[in-house]
C-alpha cells in the first residue's frame, strides 16, 4: 500500500514537472541527423550534449545552422559520440517518460541517434499533447512568449528550449489550476 501511495505520488509530480526532451537537427528533411539534445528533468536539472556527425551524416542545411547557430565544424571539434550520448541518456532517462513539444521530428532524430549508436534506447519519448489540457493550449504561446522574455536566453539550443518547455508547462498548469479553482 505504502509502496502504491509513493508511486502515484511520482506520477503525480512527473505531470506537474515533467521531463523535457528537445533536439536540433542537420536539417528539415529524412537526411538531416540530430546534432544536439538537451534534457530538462523534475527539479529543473540540465542535460545538454553536442552529438559528433556519423561519418556518412553529411547533409547540412545552412537554413539549420541559421536557426539553432551551431556551425558543423562545432560538432566535429567538441561534439561527443553517438554512443557516447546514447549510453547517458539511457543512464539519465531510465525506464522514463520524456516529453517533446516536437515529437514529430525529435523521435525520428532520437531514433537515427540509438539506431547509429547501436543501442535500443531505454526510455520514452512522448508528445507533450499528450499531457496538455485543452485550457493550457489555449494560453501556451502568449505564456511561451512572457517565459522566454523573462528567462532571456539563447533560443533553438536544446537545454535551453527544454527548460522554456517545461516552464511554460508549469505555469500554465498553474494558470488552469487557479482558474478551476475560483470557479468552484
């Protein structure tokens, strides 16, 4: 029973603070490869890695670069591994749920990323609608929009996309949270 309670209080607060996952890409297309991800977990701890092109990861789009501002010669100088960025998210996500606000995309870049490295990935990646009520939709891009002025940091890098993620979540689950309370 005691066990039972501790659970349901674990998942109680991974919906009120849950884990953020975003990545940034080569590119647009099926060609383009995940270059870095970053992690944002329940107490706001960041997870951050540059992921080192494969080989044959050869497309580039110069309109990525423009976006996130990582220049490939970046990657290839301070980039990690593959594996190497596999192995920690596996020890980091653990048998986890992670959320994307752009799961479309960051699953299939994830997936390049596990399937290279040659590793089945240990945790899940699900999209952020998933935990959203219809009421924080309706308000998410003008509080995006107030976090992102008050946090001033670098957009389209991935930690740093995470952590505005998930403090949007957070606050407009606040928002919706305190409204249905006045109305009762």
């Amino acid at each position: 029973m005691i066990l039972k309670k501790k659970l349901e209080i674990r998942l109680i607060a991974r919906v009120i603070h849950p884990y953020i996952i975003d990545l940034e890409a080569s590119g647009f297309g099926p060609d383009s490869y995940p270059i870095e991800v970053g992690v944002v977990m329940e107490e706001g701890q960041r997870f951050c890695r540059l992921i080192k092109p494969k080989g044959d990861w050869t497309h580039w789009s110069q309109e990525a670069e423009a976006y996130h501002k990582i220049p490939r010669e970046n990657l290839l100088a301070y980039g990690h591994e593959a594996e190497t960025v596999a192995e920690e998210l596996n020890r980091l996500l653990y048998n986890q749920t992670v959320y994307s606000d752009g799961w479309v995309v960051d699953q299939s870049w994830i997936i390049k990323l596990f399937y290279r490295a040659g590793l089945p990935m240990q945790f899940r990646i699900s999209p952020l609608e998933m935990i959203l009520q219809e009421s924080q939709m309706a308000i998410w891009h003008d509080v995006k929009d107030q976090i992102q002025a008050e946090l001033d940091v670098e957009r389209h890098r991935a930690s740093n996309d995470a952590m505005i993620i998930q403090q949007t979540y957070k606050r407009t689950l606040a928002i919706v949270s305190s409204d249905s309370a006045l109305a009762l």
